[in-house]
C-alpha cells in the first residue's frame, strides 16, 4: 500500500484534532480545507477570523468545515493562563503569560497540552525553534527520553522506503541520546509499516578504527540494547555494511542487520543532515520530515519552504503519530 494510502486508513473516522497555528497563510489555510474535506482531520486553524476569511475568499475556499479560535480574544484564555503558569512552575508569571500566549505557537501548544488538539503542526512561516521550543516546555518529553530528536522518511517509488535520525534537532548527541534516537526511530519507523532494522552509523564497522567518535557509536549501541533488547540493532556500521549484504558478509559477518539495515542513525546531525540530502538530490528520494520523534504528544515542525502539499501530508503523519 502507498505509504499515505496506510497513514490514511490508520486514521480515517478517528476524529484527530490538529492545530494550525499559522492559519492566516494561505499555504495552511489551503491544507486544512482540504483536510477537513477528506475528512482526516479535524483542523484547528489560529488567527484573525475576518483575515482567515479574507483568504479563503480570495482563493475559493469554504471555511465552514474548520475551527477558527483567535488567541486574542478565545473564551479559555485566563483558564490556559493559569494552566501555563502551573506547568511553567514558577518561570512565568500571570503578566508574562498573557504576554507568551498571545504567541500563536504558545497558544497552540496549549491547546495540545489541554486536551483541546491532538497534535500541532507549524513552521511555515516561523523557525524550528519557534515551534519547537513552545512544545518542550510544554508538551516535554516521554519518560526515559531526554531529547527530541527529528527523522525522515526516505521514499522512492512504492517499495523502497527507509527512515535517517537525527537530521534535524540535535548538533552531537551524547551516547545516551544517541541511543535515545535510535529506539524512538525505530517505533516511528513502525509507524510508518517499516519493520525496524537499526543501524547505528559511523565511519568504522565492528573496530576497523579507533576514534572518540567512534567509542561513542559503540557505547550508543551498548545502552539502545539495554533500552530495548527485543529491538533488531547493530552498530558500529559504517553505511555499506549497513546496507549492502555483500559488504555486510566482509564487515561484519553474524550480525543481524548488517546489509538488512532500513532504520540508519547518524552520529551527528552535520552528517545526518548530508546524508539524507544526497540521498533526496542525487539517489531521487522524496525526503519526508521532519518528524520530531519523543514527545508526549506530537508537534512537527514544517520546512518554511513548504508548500500547501507537504502541509498536507505532514499533518497527516502528526495525526497518525496520535495513534503510536
């Protein structure tokens, strides 16, 4: 099945609540419309009324199917003041927050940690740490995750399909985090009808170099096995062994994954972040992401080059994370 075909069956008729907090940009405001009309979602767009109407008019499109809340002036404002006060303990006060949550991503945050939205969906016109930093102090973490981290979906065609972590979040994660990545990688990567194979990535396989860089590798793999023994994981590969069986067969004779690896993760995010633009621009692949993987519930934040297709497609990845 086409990777959206499945993601829309696990959530067709579930009823997911997404927030949109940039509901006057026409890209957002054009997905959800249509969102609503495959009923897949139920969108929550944020912003002006008579400017979200403005631009559905000029663009054809009927709004009647949508929630529009305006941060200035919804009815739940001084009860989410107090909400926000009660999670931030004692870093903001009543003033500072009437001021923060006229943010819309605050503001939309909220409504997710309220159970208002089910997921958030942002970034078009603001910065990855605009609409993730609101979701960390919020939303947090799951237990035993100490970060967010961030993955792609690699597709080519209707059977190749594979997931990279970190290429997003993290600049040089510790062996713990990087652990933490790849077993929260491997349940996106379920997600996404991939049954995981993890490769921890590094430019030595099983000690044909000695580098701190490459303990650290060693280390993750040690503590991801901890984390989860049931988890087919290996490391430290370097990518043809990873992926290729005959160099798998050389490098690293016995293991499980060497040459079967689907889930790849990356030491840092400098490589991480090459890695899967050469596989986007010179392997053909549709580059899908990120997905910020360890919250308590999701956000995701959009590329501000997105347009209103991968506006749509993402939400319905955040809507389908609702049901991890």
């Amino acid at each position: 099945m086409d990777l959206f075909d499945s993601l829309k069956a696990k959530i067709s008729g579930k009823q997911i609540k997404i927030v949109f907090p940039e509901g006057t940009e026409p890209r957002i405001l054009g997905a959800a419309v249509r969102l609503a009309t495959d009923s897949l979602v139920q969108p929550i767009v944020l912003g002006n009324p008579d400017t979200i109407e403005q631009v559905a008019q000029e663009n054809n499109w009927q709004t009647k199917q949508l929630v529009i809340r305006d941060p200035e002036t919804d009815a739940i404002f001084e009860e989410m003041v107090t909400a926000f006060v009660e999670r931030r303990k004692g870093k903001a006060t009543e003033e500072q927050a009437r001021t923060i949550l006229k943010d819309v991503n605050y503001f939309g945050t909220m409504l997710v940690y309220m159970d208002q939205a089910d997921g958030m969906v942002s970034g078009a016109v603001h910065s990855t740490g605009d609409t993730v930093r609101p979701a960390l102090q919020i939303i947090k973490t799951r237990p035993g995750v100490a970060r967010t981290s961030g993955a792609y979906i690699m597709q080519r065609g209707r059977d190749e399909r594979y997931l990279f972590a970190d290429n997003a979040i993290n600049i040089d994660p510790n062996a713990q985090e990087l652990a933490e990545i790849a077993v929260e990688s491997a349940k996106t990567a379920q997600l996404f009808d991939i049954d995981p194979k993890v490769a921890l990535l590094s430019f030595s396989t099983k000690g044909s170099a000695k580098a701190p860089q490459v303990d650290k590798v060693v280390e993750a793999t040690q503590i991801a096995h901890e984390l989860a023994p049931d988890l087919a994981l290996d490391g430290e590969l370097q990518f043809d062994a990873a992926f290729v069986p005959s160099v798998a067969k050389q490098k690293a004779p016995g293991s499980d994954v060497a040459g079967e690896a689907n889930v790849f993760i990356f030491p840092e995010l400098q490589s991480g972040n090459i890695g899967y633009k050469i596989a986007q621009r010179f392997g053909g692949f549709e580059a899908i992401g990120p997905i910020l993987q360890g919250l308590n519930k999701p956000v995701s934040d959009l590329s501000r080059g997105a347009n209103e297709e991968d506006v749509y497609k993402l939400a319905i990845i955040t809507a389908a994370q609702t049901q991890m």
